[in-house]
C-alpha cells in the first residue's frame, strides 16, 4: 500500500498572483518525491479546495500563502521547499538588459513615466485594480483592466473619467483584446481584415473571431469593454466609446457588437448610435428573440459577401435520450448562448449566472433539474485563476455530474488561444474517458479556436473526439445536439 506524507505551511503576508502560483504548483509538483503540490492564497474556495485534496489547513485570511504538499517520503521535504522558493523567486524576477538587473516598476504611475501614454493592461487583484486604473487614465492613457472582482460603481467612475477626457476603458473583467493586431489576454489567431469587433464578452468575442476565421474573414481589432457595460449602471459608456474608434479606423468596413444578454434600453440607444455612424454596425446581443452568435456571425457573413461554411464537428456522441441536461462552461457568454437556446426547448435552467433570479443556484452548485455552471464567474475565481488556465474545479464537477444517474447529457466549451491553457485536452480528453468508462453519458463539447491557435483546435478537437466526446466550433451547435441528445438522441 503507497502511503503519503503531508507538509502545509502558512506564509503570512506573502503574495503572487493566482496564475503564477498555478505555475509554481505544477513546477514544484515535477520534483522528484513530490506527489501533489498547491501554493496558493488562503482565499475560501482554495482552502475548499486543499481541503478535497485531503491538507488539513490552519486558521489563515486570503492575505496568507499556503503551501501543501503531498510527499512520497519525508526525505523529500526540503528539495520541495527549495523547489516553491525558487519558483517563486524566477516568477517575481526583474529583467535583464546589459548585464544590469532593471527593477520592474511597481506602479502603473511609474511604469507609465518609463512608456509614456498608450494603452496600459491592468491585472491585478479586483480590490487594488481601480487605483492602477485610475493612474492610468492621469497618465492620458487607454486601460485594458483584466482584473474582475470589480465593483459596478468604481467601473461607473472609471469609464465616466474616460469619456470626459477621451479615452477608453476596456473592462473590467475584459479577457479578450485585438488591439493593433496584438491579441490581449485570452486571444485566439486569426486573420488579419476589415471587420472590427466591440465586445461586452469575451468568449463571445472569441467566438465571432474564430467563426469569421474558418469562414475566411479577418478582424482588424477587437475591443472588449467588460460584461457589464450593456447594463443599465454602466449604459454602455466604453461601448460608445469603441465604436466612436472604429468608426473613425479606415481600415473597419463593418463592426459587429457583441454582448451577454443587455439591458433593454442600453441596447436601444446604441441602435439609435450606431444608426449615426458612417460604418455599418452588426448586432450580436444574446437575448430570447436573438439567441445564437452562430447565426449572427452568418448574417455579418453575408454583409461582406462571404460564404457561409459548414461548421466542422468531430465524433459523434449517442445517448438513449431522457434525463438532465447539466452544462460545464468556462465561458459565460457561451454559458448565456446555451441556457438561451436549449431553455427554448428544455424549459427553465438552473445556473449560477441566471437568465432570471428565481434560477440561482445556491453554493453547492447542484439542482434537480437542468443546470449550466459558469466557471468563470466572479465568485469561483476569487484567489484562483481563471479556469480556462485552471480547469481543476470543473474537472471535480464532471465526475460528479457524469456519475449522477439523473444526467442525460453533458454539455462542455473548450476555449482555446494564447493566455488559455497550453494543452486543454490533455487534462479534459482523460477526465472524459474516465467519466464516460464509469458511465456512458454522452458529452458534447463546444471547442472555440483556430488551426493557428498555440493548441491547434483540430488536434484538440481531435483528442476529445478520440475520448469520446462529439466537439463543434459552434456553441449553438453543440447546444442543439446536446438537446436533441436528452429530447431522443437522433442526430
């Protein structure tokens, strides 16, 4: 019988951010006697989630480091720790440059004084983002704000500063950006061309990108404004602001908006603004009576006199049809999509990012009925990254899911592109084996990306098929036959 010894320690004070200490988790969990490791900060969710590892943590606040670690022997011990220092310590290193060690800059304000104004990206932890924000726009600069855990009125105040003096906020929680042809966080590779994107989504961005990729149209920028802005607190200030920039590009002949479901009358008086611009402006603007990017990135096709192709899919999935229809999503516009358009058919959904209030879910994340989990929400990534990087807690949800009997279909997006995990499918295609082994439940999978994307989206989609999964590039897709799956099962 393998035993394992377990070592936690709290370091108090010390800080890195969620994405680096997933890094130094899996450097330090290569070293020789080491069977499982995990840094991270002592938020709630990451000690729920040390604690289904099996690490009894002490008392800690979320300004304390912890550090477990799973040993095959307790020889082991000190090379571990060795091993989380020295990770630690390359990930918060200053750059070279002619044989002088240069210090990084340790404020927006004073990074910008190196750089002068352009754009600065902000990703930092939700509570300290809108003072960096906030030099930024002093400094007369554009700001992408990565961070989420924003709060709605220091977003109001962000984006009321930059349109009195000129400027734009992207975000917060902007995950996507195509911005002089450089993709920003979570960006797939696309072909360069005259169609620009404004976008209150991220995945939905990636979406239209990767749809308008395959059917050979290119995207000259991408401008997020974070999921919020078609709200009604907000009332789409940077959405203006981006089209106003797009508008005024020679290289943009169409634009296309995209955005989670709007507030009725943010969405109106945008109509009636784009209606005043000189660039034909696309609505694609998640709601009952619009529910599908698919369709809309078919209509902004036709406008530019592209064909319309067939969507690829791979494998193909079979159920017996009946039971629940529970969906695992990284993205929540894809997340939105799917509750839109299978709600038509399946009736109410049950989810933690709710069409309407009275479908929440409460924090166990489960219900008798069909459901839809973003991951990606506010309150699942605090002091962890986002699960397109750290797919660990969806990973838990679908053994879980896959084994409830009551589950006729399971309904999954892979997102692909730079800052996304480096090979998705080698985590998922194994988890979906496994799951399908114990239990043949069918699994659809919608996988947005490219063929140029770091990943390669037919090698993935060809590993997930392999595990038996059926993929599409359309959500929509995806969604209709997960539907039909649990309406009967007919392709």
């Amino acid at each position: 019988m393998t035993t394992s010894l377990t070592h936690v320690e709290l370091r108090p004070g010390a800080y890195a951010d969620s994405v680096t200490l997933l890094q130094v988790s899996r450097d330090v969990a290569t070293t020789d006697g080491v069977r499982a490791a995990q840094v991270a900060m002592a938020t709630e969710l990451n000690l729920e989630v040390l604690a289904s590892m099996g690490f009894d943590v002490p008392d800690a606040t979320p300004n304390d480091m912890v550090v477990a670690l799973h040993l095959e022997r307790e020889e082991a011990l000190d090379a571990a720790l060795a091993a989380v220092s020295a990770a630690l310590a390359a990930a918060s290193g200053g750059s070279h440059g002619g044989g002088e060690t240069i210090a990084a800059p340790r404020t927006t304000r004073s990074a910008l004084k190196r750089s002068g104004p352009g754009l600065a990206l902000v990703s930092v932890p939700g509570q300290h983002a809108f003072v960096e924000a906030m030099d930024a726009l002093d400094a007369g600069s554009d700001v992408m704000i990565f961070s989420d855990n924003v709060t709605v009125a220091q977003e109001l105040v962000l984006k009321r500063t930059a349109a009195d003096r000129g400027l734009l906020v992207m975000g917060p929680d902007c995950g996507t950006a195509v911005v002089g042809g450089l993709g920003l966080g979570f960006a797939n590779a696309t072909r360069p061309g005259s169609v620009g994107i404004v976008a209150a989504s991220g995945t939905g961005c990636q979406q239209l990108l990767c749809l308008l990729d395959h059917a050979g149209v290119g995207v000259s920028s991408a401008l997020g404004v974070g999921g919020r802005d078609l709200k009604e607190e907000i009332g789409g200030l940077s959405t203006r602001a981006a089209l106003a920039r797009l508008d005024a590009d020679p290289a943009v002949e169409h634009i296309v908006l995209v955005s989670k479901p709007p507030a009725e009358s943010v969405a109106a008086s945008l109509r009636e603004y784009a209606a005043e611009l000189g660039t034909p402006v696309h609505f694609a603007l998640l709601s009952p009576e619009s529910p599908s990017l698919t369709s809309a990135t078919e209509a902004v096709l036709g406008a530019v006199g592209a064909d319309v192709p067939e969507w690829p899919s791979w494998g193909s999935a079979t159920g017996n049809g009946g039971g629940l229809l529970r969906g695992l999503f990284v993205g929540g516009t894809l997340c939105d999509e799917a509750m839109l358009l299978a709600g038509a058919d399946l009736g109410p959904i049950r989810s933690n990012i709710p069409l309407s209030p009275e479908l929440a879910l409460d924090s166990t994340l489960t219900a008798d009925g069909h459901l839809m989990i973003d991951f990606g929400d506010d309150a699942l990534t605090q002091g962890r990254a986002h699960p397109m990087i750290d797919p660990t807690l969806r990973l838990e949800h679908l053994s879980k899911v896959a084994a409830d009997p009551t589950t006729g279909a399971i309904l999954m997006d892979v997102v692909l592109g730079h800052g996304a995990e480096p090979d998705p499918a080698g985590g998922l295609a194994p988890a979906i084996a496994a799951a399908r082994k114990e239990r043949d439940v069918p699994i659809v999978i919608a996988c947005v990306g490219t063929e140029s994307d770091p990943q390669a989206l037919s090698r993935q989609a060809a590993a997930l098929a392999e595990a038996g999964a059926e993929v599409h590039l359309s959500n929509a897709s995806a969604t209709a036959r997960a539907v039909a799956l649990v309406s009967g099962g007919a392709r």
